[in-house]
C-alpha cells in the first residue's frame, strides 16, 4: 500500500491497484465517528457511442443513469433497504463524467462495504427490470423537462456546443428513456464497469490496512472478463452554436445565463494549475467582494449574488455566469464592462491564493470534502494532486493575465429566462 502525502498540508491518502485493476483510495481520520464508501465508475452521461471489441456501439442519451438506477436493484430487492437495515445512507448519482455509489454509516463497516462492492459486480439486469424503470425513470425526467432552471442550463449547454455530449441531458429525454433496451445496458455496463475504469474511495473513521485486506478478500476469485473499448467524440469548434436565445416560462423574476468557451489548447497552461487561475480570476470579477457586486448591491440591480462555476467539456472550458434580477441588459452590459476593463493586480492575486489555500486545509475536516476531492482529482488528472499547495503558489499575475486576456477574446452565449407574457 502506497502514502499519498499532501505536501505541506500534513494529510496522507493511501492508496494500492489491486490485482484485477481496481483502485483503492483511504483517507483515514479518527476526527469523525462516521465513514464514506464510494465506488466510483468513469463513464457519465456525455458518452453514447463507443468502440466494444471492435463494434460500434451507439446508446441512448440517458443511459448511464439508467444503468446507475438499475445497478442498485438486486434479485432480493433494493439495495437501498439493505442499507437502511443497516442504519446507513445510501445513494447513487450520474453525472456528466462519472457515475458514483456511496454509503454513509457510523457501524457495520464490513457488511456495507462488501454488499456494495458485491451489488456492482454482479448487476441483476432483466428485460422485466428495464420495462419497470422506465416508468419510474420518465417521471422523473418529466419533472426536470418541466422545471425552468433546467430549461436554462440546457438551453445553454445547446447553445455552446455543436457535438460535445455533454450538451445533453443527463436523464435523457423521455423517448430516450423509452428506446433504452437491455443489450444498451449490458453493453455500457460491459464497456466501462471494468475494474481498471473504477476506483474505491473509502474516508472516515477507517482502518487502512483492514480495508485494503477486506477489499482484496471481497474481490478474491472474481473473474472479469476484459474488454477493448474506446469512446467516439466528435470534433467541436472553438465557436459556439447561438449567441442569443430567449426562454419564456412560469417564473417570476428574469434570470440570465452567460457562458464563455475557452479552448484548453490555447490555455498554454498545465490543466491543474489553469483551473486554479479560472477560478481566481471569476472570483475577483464577480465574487462578494468584487467591485461589480459592490456596485450592483448599491443599485438594487440583482436579487442575491451572481453565480458563477467552470463546466468542462472534453476539450474546453465553460465559464457559467448566472444571476436573477428584472434590469438583465444593465447588469448584462456591467459584466461585459468588467470582463473587457478590469485588471487584476497582484495583491488581489496573493489575497485569492490565500483563500484557496485556507480552502485547501478546510477540506479534510470534512469526510464528504475529501471524497469528492479525490474523486475529482482521478476524474480530471487520472491520479491524485499531491502538491495543489505549491500550484496555488506558483501562479503568478502572467499567468492570470494569460487567461484573463483569453476570456476576453473567447466566444460566448447567453440565455435569457423571462415570465410568460
């Protein structure tokens, strides 16, 4: 078993590649009396058409969170009751890169984690499961096609790319839900449920060298087979799909959605120290504490604070900036204002680093931080950051002028979400 240690945060991470592939990750920590165990599988819903064994296969969008549902259905029934008897909460989530299996508890540590690791193995999947799930599964993305904020986002996401996946739902649609068959599900399950595109991420009040030997005991004598898989991404543009786009529906306040597409290959920066410079950069133009927010508080312009995120596509980068509020042209034309004005000194460099620093530390006083932590890291990086201290050190005001003047010349869409007339 490996030491991960977190350079100067004084934390260690372990970490051993089992013999069929599988990655382990613990973070023990006796600051807490609970744990979490996670599986996480490397494949979300920005993936409908792959390589299986030399066959093109193509999948409904949708399908991953099919699959996610249907994973935690075994012959004896849910897997969530297993838990729930066992004092535990569990879940599962689908995202646009990945797909995650997770328990909580404070007892019976060795049960769960083998009862989870043992429901992803051996999936119970029938033609009479498939049929069943569609219902329940189209009413749940009948509630979300309905719901204007996710009219918004999608609409956006739209509006950005031209063939990226991950400008589809992660539902699906309802005919997708509807067109999905078991052969989809096998062969995505086949494809990316291999132990090599998985990793175990245990935090808590945990055991290290127990948990590793309980893991290998669990997977000891499985056999998987092992398939040759590749996914198919088309090319996308560095432009975007629209530039402007309206959205009526049943809300009361207008909200406005701005993205802006940054190429990675034209950041001329390592990806890990670039996505620290990202969000330094839309802190100081739109956070608390920004001159924007100090003017648009003083002119009643918003309804709460501007929002902003980094969504990754497979080749860039999207900045989200969202706010609520019933003058969007002027607080529209402010943000742009900001974007192609502002400058960023170095002071306000040093307090931002700070802060992410501070952030940093922070983490580990949180189980649920450090596993999402790491499972960011194997998502985007394919291994664990081990000194994101010394990047948040490094970065200088080049580096931030480099991207900064990026974003200002990068293009964008906008979605204005209005009340029905």
């Amino acid at each position: 078993m490996d030491k991960i240690v977190l350079k100067n945060i004084n934390e260690t991470i372990y970490h051993e590649e089992l013999s069929n592939g599988l990655n382990v990750y613990i973070y023990p920590t006796f600051l807490t009396k609970s744990y979490n165990i996670g599986v996480l599988v490397k494949v979300g819903s920005n993936v409908n058409k792959y390589n299986l064994d030399g066959r093109e296969v193509n999948v409904p969008n949708g399908l991953e969170h099919f699959l996610e549902h249907l994973t935690l259905k075994t012959k004896d029934g849910e897997a969530d009751d297993f838990f729930s008897n066992n004092g535990s909460y569990s879940n599962a989530s689908t995202s646009f890169n990945n797909t995650y299996y997770y328990v909580s508890s404070t007892d019976n540590f060795d049960d769960n984690l083998e009862y989870l690791v043992n429901c992803i193995d051996t999936p119970y999947y029938t033609e009479e499961n498939v049929e069943n799930e569609k219902g329940i599964i189209t009413e749940e993305v009948s509630m979300y096609e309905q719901n204007p904020y996710q009219k918004l986002a999608y609409k956006l996401l739209e509006n950005v790319f031209h063939n990226d996946n991950n400008k589809n739902k992660i539902g699906g649609t309802v005919s997708d839900v509807k067109s999905i068959t078991l052969d989809d599900i096998v062969n995505t399950y086949n494809a990316f449920y291999q132990k090599d595109n998985m990793a175990l991420i245990v935090s808590g009040n945990v055991d290290a060298s127990h948990t590793i030997n309980l893991i290998k005991k669990i997977e000891k004598d499985k056999e998987f087979k092992k398939y040759d898989v590749s996914v198919i991404n088309e090319f996308e543009d560095d432009s975007v799909v629209k530039g402007n786009d309206i959205i009526y529906d049943n809300v009361v306040i207008p909200k406005f959605s701005l993205g802006i597409k940054i190429p990675m290959n034209k950041i001329g920066i390592p990806q890990e120290k670039a996505v620290f410079c990202l969000h330094i950069i839309l802190s100081i133009l739109f956070g608390r504490t920004s001159n924007l927010k100090v003017l648009l508080e003083k002119e009643n312009l918003v309804s709460d604070e501007i929002d902003y995120s980094i969504f990754k596509g497979f080749n860039h980068y999207v900045l989200e900036i969202d706010f609520e509020g019933n003058n969007i042209d002027k607080v529209y034309s402010l943000i742009k204002d900001t974007i192609n004005n502002e400058t960023i000194s170095e002071g306000e460099l040093n307090r931002k680093k700070k802060v992410l620093i501070r952030h940093l530390i922070s983490r580990y006083e949180n189980i649920n931080s450090v596993s999402n932590s790491i499972m960011v890291n194997l998502i985007d990086y394919e291994r664990i950051l081990d000194n994101e201290y010394e990047i948040i050190e490094s970065i200088t005001i080049e580096d931030i002028n480099k991207i900064f003047d990026l974003i200002k010349v990068s293009p964008s869409a906008n979605v204005r979400l209005l009340p029905k007339e």
